[in-house]
C-alpha cells in the first residue's frame, strides 16, 4: 500500500502529467511510428538471413545486434544505419512515453504497473540498441558484449543467482504465452485502424500479424526454456539468446522447415510492425 501510495503522490503526478503532455505531442506520434518501422526493420533483417540459412542460399542466425551489423556492413551502410538510428530512438521514445504517461490507459494497479514497466524494460533493451548503431556510425571501437550467457553468468553470481535466472526465464516463458495469447484472440487489430481497407486487405492484415506475433513467441519460448534449464543445470553456457534459439530451432529434426517457418514468422511480425507505424492509433 505505501509503494501506491508513492507512486501516486504529488511528484509522481506532476511527472506523470508532464509526460502525457510531451506524448501528446505531434512529434511525439511522428517518432512513435518511425520507430515501429525502425524495429520492422530490424526484425526484417532477422527473418531474411535465417530465411536464406534454411533455403540453402547463405544466411545465418542472428540476433537485434547482428541486423545492427548488417546494416552497417551493406550498401550505403552509415546513412542507412543513421537512419536506423534515428528510428530506433524513436521507439524508445514512445516506449518512454507508454510507460511514463501510461499512453495505453493500462492504470495504476499492479496489473498496469507490470505492464508498463514491461515497456520501459523494452525501451531500455532498444536504448542499449540505438547506442550500440549510434557507437558504430560514429566509427567508435565496441564489442558485441557478453550477450545472453554473459549476463546470465552476472546474474548467477548474485545470492540466490539461480534462482533469480529461473524467474527470468519463467518470465520470458510467460511473455511468450502471452504472445500466443495475443495471436489466438487477436486483441491487437483494436488498436488498428483499418476501416479504409477493404475486406480483403484487412483479411491479409490480420492473418499475417497473427503469424508473426505467434512466430515471436516460439522464439522467446525456446529462449525462456534454455534459460530455465541453464538455471536447474547451473550452467550459463546454456542460456540462449535469439539468434542462438533460431539455431536451436535449426538443428531440430526437419530443422530447415522449422527454421523456415518460423524465419517467414519473423518477416510476418516485422509486416506487422510497419503495419503498427502506418495504422496504429497513438
């Protein structure tokens, strides 16, 4: 009850309102929808190479830092990763916003509090993102960090580490569920505003998005699964991050076809998120 009663307080509001009246603003909406495209783009990246790696034509398994580097290493690579840049802050803009001056009405109970730390969780992951294709515009010298395993090994570590990689694991689990559960039920074409599309395109529109929001899901189920299992195990070198969890999937039986599918998932749910930049209501 104290904990509410703080986040209600006068300061809390006035940071609150503040934020809503930022977000409210034009410009606020207009980097909303540049960075759902920027984080299409990105999972287009993901789902185009893992798609070549199961059609035999090249590829590879990769994760949010490897499209990073593709970008990078492509025709007009820095004017076209600027440009990335720039959309991915965007996102983390109107993470920030979703968040801090609850754009999506979630409220103030712990249901909403959950679901709006969620995205500041996710504006904070993108930060760490655009700084890294920042870092690589600016011809600044970076590693690709310690990834999953890394800090999965830092958070084993810490008192009750096991356990505290256990509930992150159950937690990604459980954000996969519900990526499933947002696929089946289909909640998200209200939050699309479809109604200048005929049947048919608003037909396409809700079948791709809901294979690519399913698609997202058994990524993050596999990665939840391993992180689970490198927790009971103790072992960090079990853990898995994207790319490694599409490299999973790769050397399953009929490991091409899996990894196909769920590659054409990926490219689905970066059509959705263009879909989220042009027709979402902010």
């Amino acid at each position: 009850m104290a904990t509410m009663d703080v986040m209600r307080g006068p300061g809390m509001d006035r940071l609150s309102n503040g934020a809503k009246q930022a977000a409210s603003h034009p410009w606020a909406k207009k980097l909303g929808r540049m960075g759902y495209a920027a984080k299409g783009a990105v999972y287009a990246i993901i789902g185009v190479l893992a798609l070549k790696l199961a059609a035999g034509e090249g590829g590879r398994t990769t994760d949010s830092h490897g499209a990073v580097d593709t970008v990078a290493r492509g025709p007009f690579g820095m004017v076209l990763l600027s440009v990335l840049v720039v959309g991915l802050l965007g996102f983390v803009t109107w993470r920030f916003a979703q968040a801090f001056a609850d754009t999506e009405e979630k409220g103030s109970d712990g249901k909403g509090l959950a679901t709006r730390a969620m995205y500041f969780l996710s504006g904070a992951i993108y930060a760490s993102l655009a700084l890294f294709a920042a870092k690589m515009v600016v011809g600044a010298s970076q590693g690709r960090g310690r990834g999953t395993q890394g800090w999965t090994a830092t958070l084993m570590e810490q008192p009750f580490g096991q356990v505290l990689v256990a509930l992150v694991g159950v937690g990604i689990l459980g954000f996969a569920v519900k990526q499933f559960h947002k696929a089946w039920k289909g909640k998200f074409l209200e939050k699309l505003t479809l109604t200048g599309l005929a049947g048919r395109q608003r037909h396409w529109v809700e079948r791709v998005s809901r294979f690519g929001i399913a698609a997202r899901g058994v990524v993050f189920a596999v990665i939840g699964i391993f992180l689970v299992r490198s927790a009971v195990d103790a072992n960090p070198g079990e853990a898995k991050g994207l790319g490694e969890a599409l490299a999973v999937l790769a050397r399953q039986p009929a490991g091409d076809v899996l990894l196909g599918i769920v590659a054409a998932g990926l490219v689905a749910y970066a059509a959705y998120m263009v879909l989220q930049a042009r027709y979402r209501r902010l």
